[in-house]
C-alpha cells in the first residue's frame, strides 16, 4: 500500500511544493482526500509529518515509448532498439536476431503507444537490387504498406515495399534546398519518389527527376500533383541514357552504394561552374579520400576541374560505417596558352 502523508488541507499546496523539492513526492498515485485532511503521497516516511500507509489511485501515465509496455524476457529486454523509423502512418524497426520470435509483441507495443501508426514492419534484410527495395516482414496492425510521408513541408505518397524511401535524410535534403538558388535548373540523377525533387522544386525554375523503378516514377507523378509543383520532369529509365542531354546548375547524386560508377554521367551533365552533391558510404577510418579520389579522376579523365566545397557525414548506417556527402564545383579547364 503506498504511504502518504496527511496534512490539513490548507496546507496541501505548500507541503506538496515542499515535497517536491526533497523528490520525496511519489508520482505515481494521485493525491487523496480524508475529511478536512490531505493525503499526499511520498516515497518514503516525512520526518515532521503524519505518515500513513492508505489506499490511493494510481495515476494513469501514457507510456513515452513502446519499451515501457511490451512484454519480452527481462534478460531481452536491454537488446530492444531505442528506435525505429517512421514512414507516414507506417513503422519500421530492425530487430535483432534474439527478438525475432517477440516481432509480433514488438509491433503490438508500439502501435499501443503510438497511436497515429497503422502497421508496424520489421526489416527483413538489407536495401538491395537495383531498385534499392527493402525486404520487410508485418509485425502489426493493417497489411498496408503505402502511405503519405510528411517532411519539409511536403508530403510524399509511397509504397515502402515498391520503393526506396529513408525519413533520415529530411534534414540532409532541407540543406540542400537552403543551397539551390531561385532559377536553378537541377538534375536529381536517383530521384526515388521525389523528396529532394518536389522540395528543390520550390525553389528552382526546372528538376529533372529520374528513375529506373516505374514504382518510383509513378508516385513521384502523383507527388507533383499531391504538392502542386509542375516543374519536376520525370524522367523512367537507366540515368546512363539520359546523362549529358542535360546541363544543370545543380546535380544530386543520391546512389550511395554505386555513385562513384556514374561520376562521368553527373560531371557531363553539369554545367561551367554547377555544383554535384555526391553520396557515398564510407568506413571511419577514411570518410573522404577515396571518394575524392575517384572525383579527380574522373574530372582529370573529361578535362575538368574540381573545386570541392563541403563534406559531411550525414548518418551511421552500420557499426563504423557511415553515409557522407561531398559538394563539389565542376569547371571546364580553361585552355593552355602557349
Ligand atoms: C538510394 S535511392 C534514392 C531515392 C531518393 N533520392 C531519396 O532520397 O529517397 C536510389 C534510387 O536510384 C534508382 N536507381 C538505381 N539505379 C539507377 C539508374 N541506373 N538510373 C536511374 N535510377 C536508378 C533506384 O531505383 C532508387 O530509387
């Protein structure tokens, strides 16, 4: 029975701040009352006050986070991911090996403290294909799996099962829309369904947008309308086809895993003095070189110059691995006078 302690109740406010202060006040009951006396209550016996041990009501606190209420062994529980991501209305999680049996409970607790989501999937492998699609497997609620996103002030219709699509790049993309100047013509070379395209088109005169998955490119139709934004072009097909029938003031190359093989692509679709934002994975231990490395060649192969302006890491995506982003300017080589 929790203890409490009892107090005339024009005294309540004062011994309850008084409390407080000390952390003797125990939040988890509500304050009760007997007659013309208070009974608040403490976590342990108050020196100069009635201490009584009586019934109260427990107070009803909404769980923060899906770890309070879900219900693994206690030798599991320090293996529960602190995160997951959000997609719209849906949520995703990466389950380690041990919680793969508990997929369902998993998904259960979030969906009870979370209430705005309506289907909950577990990772069910790595991003892979040249669609860049990830495996996944339902844990809970509907067996939906497109949904609108919201993120800088856009919205995004998707299916996270027909395409790639990661919440943690919003503040990248909102970094390089804060770069792009009004009248730019922009060419996002790996556009999925348009996050950075729809939202750089705010800003530019023209985004040409492509993509090698149809899913890809049909939802980021449907985004132009949903944002009302007409001058994204979109582009379907192999981005190798369409490279340097295009000279942009800005490319974006978001490819991680394969953007150094389309270097020349980018660099012949650039024009004097337009800026590539290049993204790469990168171990710790060399977050840059490499990736510069193959930069220069490939201008030193074409004849031009690079002037590189930022390099960030942008997010660890495994254990000392991480996704970094390069800036860079591309010129043509003025000639060699004699
Ligand atoms: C990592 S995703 C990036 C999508 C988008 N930029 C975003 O931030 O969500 C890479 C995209 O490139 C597309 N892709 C892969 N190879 C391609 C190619 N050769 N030509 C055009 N698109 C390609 C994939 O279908 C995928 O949608």
């Amino acid at each position: 029975m929790p203890l409490a302690v009892k107090v005339p109740r024009e005294k309540g406010e004062e011994v309850r701040r008084k409390l407080i202060e000390l952390g003797l006040f125990n939040r988890d009951y509500r304050i009760g009352r007997e007659g013309d006396y208070l009974l608040i209550p403490v976590v342990e016996p108050v020196e100069g006050f009635e201490t009584v041990e009586v019934e109260l009501e427990p107070v009803r606190r909404r769980p923060h986070s899906y770890q309070e209420v879900v219900r693994v062994p206690k030798e599991l529980r320090p293996s529960l991911p602190s995160s997951f991501d959000i997609v719209g209305d849906i949520a995703i999680i990466e389950l380690p090996e041990e919680l793969v049996p508990y997929g369902k409970e998993i998904g259960r607790a979030i969906m009870e403290v979370h209430r705005h989501i309506r289907a909950v999937f577990a990772k069910g492998g790595k991003v892979g294909g040249e669609f860049r699609v990830r495996p996944l497997i339902h844990l809970a609620g509907e067996k939906k799996t497109e949904t609108i996103h919201r993120e800088n002030g856009i919205r995004l219709k998707l299916d996270i099962a027909k395409v790639y699509f990661s919440p943690r790049l919003a503040t990248e993309r909102r970094r390089i829309f804060e770069r792009t100047q009004p009248g730019e013509v922009v060419f996002d070379m790996f556009a999925g369904v348009g996050p950075f395209s729809i939202l750089l088109a705010k800003k530019a005169k023209l985004v040409f947008a492509c993509d090698i998955n149809p899913w890809a490119v049909k939802y980021l139709d449907e985004n132009k309308r949903l944002n009302k934004i007409p001058n994204v072009v979109p582009v379907l097909g192999d981005v190798r086809k369409v490279a340097g029938q295009i000279k942009a003031d800005r490319v974006i190359m978001n490819l991680p895993g394969h953007a150094r093989a389309f270097l020349k692509e980018a660099m012949l679709s650039v024009r004097d003095g337009g800026v590539i934002h290049y993204y790469g994975f990168s171990p710790e231990e060399d977050l840059f070189g490499k990736h510069e490395e193959a930069i220069r060649d490939v201008a030193e192969e074409l004849g031009l110059e690079v002037e590189f302006l930022d390099r960030r890491r942008i997010r660890n995506y495994a254990p000392r691995q991480y996704n970094v982003a390069i800036d860079f300017r591309v010129y043509v080589r003025s000639p060699q006078v004699q």
